[in-house]
C-alpha cells in the first residue's frame, strides 16, 4: 500500500488537495486515507498528483543500437521523467515492419517493469516507402500506431492508398514524419539567419509545410485518422487548425525542445541541438506554443532520440540527428502552458494516451483508476547533470529547468523516486 | 591557445594591429630586408582537407620566412583515406609537435572543433561556407594601401555569396573596419536571410556608381550553385565585369577577386587585367598577411 499525502490531485471534477492510497496495481481511495498500516507514506508536500505521462514518441534502438539505449533503460529514463508510459518508433534495425518483428517487439516489450511500452509499427516495408507493410498482421499482434517516422512516406498516391487502407481498421492511425527530402537535402539546421551565418545549408520550414498540407488533403479525401508528428513550423499549425476546423481526423505533437528553444541557440553549432525538424525561428516557437495552449497541437511528444556522446563529439554536419528528452519534459512543459495543472496533464497524459489507444493511461485520479500516476512539483528548481538514458544528448544538460518530478507510480509500484 | 579561428567579434583594433604587421612585412619584403626568424625553431603545420594548392603554398611560404620548420598534411596521401577520423587526424598531428595547426576544411566549424581538441593554436586557412580570415585581412590590407583608408569605402560583393566562405569572413569584420557593404547576385546564389543588416540588390548595374571596389566571386558549382542559375551565360550577361559596366563606375574604383577567375564567366579580362585591377596586389599581399597571423597565433602563446 502506498499513501500519498498533501498532494493536489487531478480529478473528475477538477483540483483537490487529498490523500491518495494505492493498493495494488489501482487507486483505491482519493480523499481520506482508509487506513496505513505498513503503507509507505509519500509527503508529497503541495505538489501536483496526477496520471502519469504518457509519450507517443521514443526511440528505445532496441534492436540494432543498444549501446545509445535499450528498451530497459528506456524504460528507465521514461520513470525519471514521470512517464509510465511510452510507444517506441519502429526505425529499429531491423525495423518493425510485419507480424514476427511486431510480435518480437511487443513480446520484449511486456518484459519491461519500469513503464508501459508500446510498439508502432512502419507505414512501408522496411521503411523503404515502396510498398505498404503488412499492417494486418502487425494489427492483429496489438500494433495500432504507424508511421515511418525518419522519413515521410514519399510518394503521394503510396500513401492515400495506405491511408485508405487504415481507414478500414478501427484505432488504426497513419502518424506522419513531415519533411519532403527534396527541400532538405543537405540540411543541418533551419533555414534562416542562423543558417546563412554558418553558410550551412538550411532546412526550409516549406520542407515541412508541403507535406503536412499533403497529408492532409488525403486524410481528408480518405477518412483516415492522421497524426502529424513533431510540428515545428507556424505554417504548419495554421493548415493543421484549419483542417480540424472543417473536419479532418488530424491530431498533432510537438516536442518539448521545439516548446522551449528556437534556431538563435545554434550560435555555437552544438551538435546536441542538432535534429529533425530543426529548432525554427521565434515566430514558429511562439505558434507551437499557442496551439499546445490551444489544443490545436493536442500533445506534448519528446522524440527521445539517444546518440552515444563520442557520436555527438564531431563536426555539426557530421553529427546524427535528434537529442534525448524523457527526463526533462516535464518542466519544459510546464514552463511553456504555464501553472495550470489541468491542461498541462491533459498535453501530456490524457491526450497522447487517448490518441495512442494507450489503454489504463491518462485516467484521472479517482478510486478505481488504475495505479499509474506521477508526483510532479511544478516549483522546484534544478538543473539536469546525469541521466538514467544511457546517453547523454540533451540539450537542456546543466540548464536551470523548473519543475521536477518527484516520483512515478507504474501499476501500482514506485518506478522512480526522487527527493521526497 | 590563441591562433585565429573566426574575425567574428574582433575588434577594430585588433584587426588594424594585424592589418599593421602585415603592412610590415610587406614593406620589408618589397624592400628586400632581412627578416626577422620570429619563428625559429617552431613547426608549423599545414592540415588542408580540401584542396588548395595556392592558400597553402602562401602559408608554407609565409611560415619559411620567419624561420619555421613546415610540416604539409594532405588527406589523399595519408591515413585520411584509410577511414581514420577527423579528431584522431587532428590529435595525430599536433602530437607529433606542433606549434600552429593551420587548417582549411570542408565543414563549418572544424577550425574550433581542432583548437578544442588538440589544445594548440589553429589558424583557420578557411571552413566551409563560412570562414576565410586570412582572405578578409588580405583584401582589407590590399584596399589600406591603396585608398590609404578603410573608413567609408563602400564595396559591393558580387555573385556567389550563398556558397562564399570570403563573403561571409567579410562579413564578420569589413564593416568593423569602417566599410559599407552591399551583396549583390542573382536571387538564389544570395544568403536566404540577412542577420548582417547590409544591403543587397539583384541587380548590379543599378549599384555600379555608387560602389569604390566590386568584389567578384566565382560561381561554386562543386557547392551546387549552377543548379541556381539557368546558364553561365545568363550569369555573366546580367552580373559579368565587362567593358561597358567598367565605363558605369565611378573614376577611382577598383576590381578584386579573391581567385581563382574564371575569366568570360564573373569578369572579362579588361576587368581582370585593366588598371582597376588589384588581383596581382591581393596576391602579392598574401604571403606579409599571412607572416603576421602566424606571427600573432604564435606570439600571443608564449
């Protein structure tokens, strides 16, 4: 049993100051505490209680590069940050493209104690972007995600036939990678006054723009449901609200480095703000963070992408894509939606589990609901100097952040513990 | 560790002190004097992963004069093409004892990626698009003598700016030292922004009288900028240094090109080699400039 006292929890009805108590893998009572002999007892001291988060957009590089990350410590990483859970993207090597590589993903993945990890599978066989992958069998294994994240399926009529292909399956979702590669060939960062400094080839927000507008026109003309993942550009929140407006099944995320930093920070050419899409411009920093506000960007995605520090220690141009993000999402989040409890577990626990079909995630804190929760204290300052990830790639590395989270909850057993 | 990486953020002052030791040397070496052995007994090494025969030629040149053993690194004949990585290069070399690392490199910020790696004073000899200081010194060194001034000279650099480490080093430090610049070129071989603030034109002609020096580029077509032109003749129709456009510029202004020309292309050769030509001048000037960067990266370590 595990009671947590002086909380302000998340319900049904909004915030309340209350007692929690788990028993088991479920929340058994939310107010007083029944009874606590032998409990362990969490002062948790004013700070939030809420579901824990839920990230729709990992890289675990199980298989294929575990010396970046594994899916234990992973796992792991994902605790830290307060999320209890996470689906990991199939660009694996090999990656997960039919029914065996599914199920030998899924099947790793149940092995997990630290957090719920769930699989997405690829749009096209071995992320080629030629021919549709075996959607059925990876469905029938529990796969309900897909995407060829890395890459956008490049050739429009492949994909409205995906699409239209997934609109048949219930809970299916085409979750889409937005850059057209003929935009951003050879580019290191955003196109803008820090690229033509550098003289680096720049990547255009258009590279992003024309694919998210043509994904768009054909989850429109074939119902299917579509996720755009990490937005990154004003354009592209203007089409993605438009869209939603006049009834286009579209969801979208945004990482928490596209939240907190634009292309000014690159002035030093740090490989660990090195990703896709690259940190934009001010102006699309700030529209991001109004449609987060908004719910026009329904969730906050890390894209925790790990990459060994002798990887990152190289020439900018020579560096691989992507930073990691678990463990600091949480405060930069907060930062950005500002101190409203209830919209910012909403972006990061209820939207993305609802999107993601995550099932016994992002339930608000009621007696009954399943025991996955997290303590998170949107005051307490620090400043991030190791990982659980095994790698160290983030940009927020030494960085004063505030807001931290105190523990995480995994069904019913305490998966991180901090400074309680 | 000193060396120069970058003229981003110098000061005018430091880059009139260098521009003072390169007038210097240019004076001695017009005049036949002695030199002074500044650099007996230290070894410079030059490291260049791009070719350039001509850069390092005036570097090596520039490092004998004062009395500096030279070391010469070029990757196609050595373990470069063997798959070893560009840090262990760096730390190879400036193991074997070195005292300046001068390196010319494909990629942005290998010069400071050097400098922090091996702890020894680089000397950028040119990085990717972005930097070429010893070529900024030169030409600001070349225009001191023959305006006898900087300060209010208004010079319109022409063609290839997006794919120009030269442009860009300008950039950095020509407006520090008192001259107004404007870039001019076609709209897809400019920079997609502008966070220098300077003016910039599409069309050369409309600039031509108000400008005392055209700086002309050449069009970077290993860097991909043919695929931003419909044709060479195009180019050399609407921005070519010809007879006709020499007749708009005002009486004293003056031609430069950092080479190599390519003649019938950016400028014909009554640009090229009519009396506005200060071509020969930036050559000559290469080698006291170069003496005097080596001289500081050097002087400031011990």
């Amino acid at each position: 049993m595990i009671v947590i006292e002086n909380g302000r929890v998340l319900r049904a009805n909004g915030v309340e100051e209350a007692t929690v108590t788990v028993e088991g893998d479920t929340v058994t009572a939310v107010g007083s505490a029944p009874g606590r002999n032998g409990a362990r007892v969490i002062d948790a001291r004013g700070a939030w209680i809420g579901p824990g988060f839920v990230d729709l957009h990992v890289h675990f590089r199980e298989p294929g590069q575990t010396w970046k990350e594994d899916l234990e410590s992973g796992a792991r990483s994902a605790a830290a940050g307060g999320f209890t859970a996470v689906l990991t993207m199939p660009n694996t090597d090999p990656p997960v493209d039919d029914g065996p590589s599914a199920r030998r993903a899924i099947g790793a993945a149940r092995a997990i104690g630290a957090a719920r990890v769930e699989v997405a599978g690829a749009l096209t066989r071995d992320r080629a972007g030629v021919e549709m992958a075996d959607f059925d069998s990876m469905y029938d294994a529990g796969v309900r995600v897909f995407t060829d994240d890395g890459d956008s399926v490049p050739d429009a009529g492949l994909l409205r036939r995906i699409m239209t292909y997934l609109a048949g399956l219930p809970g299916a979702v085409v979750a889409e990678h937005a850059e057209d590669v003929r935009l951003t060939e050879g580019g290191q960062l955003h196109e803008g006054s820090m690229s033509a400094l550098h003289g680096l080839v720049g990547l255009p927000g258009a590279g992003e723009d024309v694919i998210v507008a043509r994904d768009l026109a054909l989850a429109r003309a074939t119902g299917a449901r579509l996720h755009i993942q990490h937005v990154s550009t004003g354009a592209s929140v203007d089409l993605i609200r438009h869209a939603r407006a006049t009834g286009v099944a579209v969801t979208a995320e945004v990482t928490p480095h596209h939240l907190a930093l634009d292309d000014t920070a690159l002035a030093d050419l740090d490989p660990n703000l090195k990703m896709y899409p690259p940190l934009r411009a001010g102006s699309d920093r700030k529209a991001v963070v109004s449609a987060l506000r908004e719910g026009v960007i329904d969730a906050v995605a890390t894209d925790h992408a790990p990459h060994a520090s002798a990887e990152k220690d190289v020439p900018f141009e020579q560096a691989p894509r992507g930073v990691i993000g678990l463990e600091t999402a949480a405060a930069i989040a907060c930062a950005a939606l500002g101190a409203d409890q209830a919209t910012f577990f909403d972006r990061m626990s209820l939207a993305p589990a609802r999107l993601g079909g995550i099932d016994r995630h992002g339930v608000l804190v009621e007696p009954g609901s399943p025991a996955n929760l997290v303590l998170f204290d949107p005051g307490h300052r620090w400043a991030p100097k190791v990982f659980a990830s095994k790698s160290v790639n983030s940009p927020f590395l030494g960085k004063g952040l505030v807001g931290k989270v105190l523990a995480t909850i995994y069904e019913g057993q305490i998966s991180y513990e901090g400074e309680l | 560790m000193n060396g120069l990486l970058t003229l981003r953020g110098m000061t005018t002052g430091q880059l009139e002190s260098l521009l003072d030791l390169g007038q210097r040397y240019r004076r001695m070496i017009r005049a036949g004097s002695q030199l002074p052995q500044t650099l007996h007994g230290r070894t410079i090494t030059t490291a260049f992963f791009e070719p350039s025969t001509r850069t390092r030629l005036s570097f090596e040149k520039a490092a004998a004069a004062l009395g500096a053993v030279v070391m010469s690194f070029t990757p196609e004949t050595s373990s470069t093409s063997k798959g070893e990585t560009f840090r262990d290069t760096v730390l190879t070399l400036t193991a074997m004892g070195t005292d300046v690392l001068v390196l010319r490199h494909s990629l942005a910020d290998a010069a400071d990626l050097a400098a922090r790696w091996s702890r020894v004073p680089v000397v950028n000899a040119g990085t990717g698009r972005r930097e070429h200081p010893t070529q900024t010194l030169i030409d600001a060194l070349t225009l001191r003598e023959h305006f006898g001034g900087l300060h209010g000279l208004r010079m319109g650099i022409v063609g290839d700016i997006a794919n120009s480490r030269v442009a860009r080093s300008h950039l950095a430090a020509l407006p520090t030292l008192g001259i107004e610049l404007t870039l001019v070129g076609p709209p897809t071989l400019l920079p997609t922004a502008n966070p220098w603030g300077v003016r910039i034109s599409a069309e050369l002609d409309d600039e031509l009288g108000d400008l005392d020096v055209i700086y002309l580029l050449r069009i970077q077509k290993e860097r991909g900028a043919g695929s931003g032109l419909p044709s060479g003749a195009a180019y050399a129709r609407h921005y070519g240094m010809n007879e006709e456009r020499l007749s708009m510029l005002k009486p004293n202004s003056v031609i430069m090109h950092p080479g190599p020309m390519n003649r019938g292309v950016e400028l014909d050769d009554s640009a090229a080699d009519g009396e506005r030509s200060l071509v020969l001048q930036q050559v000559a000037n290469g080698v006291p400039m170069r003496m005097a960067v080596l001289e500081s990266a050097i002087g400031e370590e011990s």
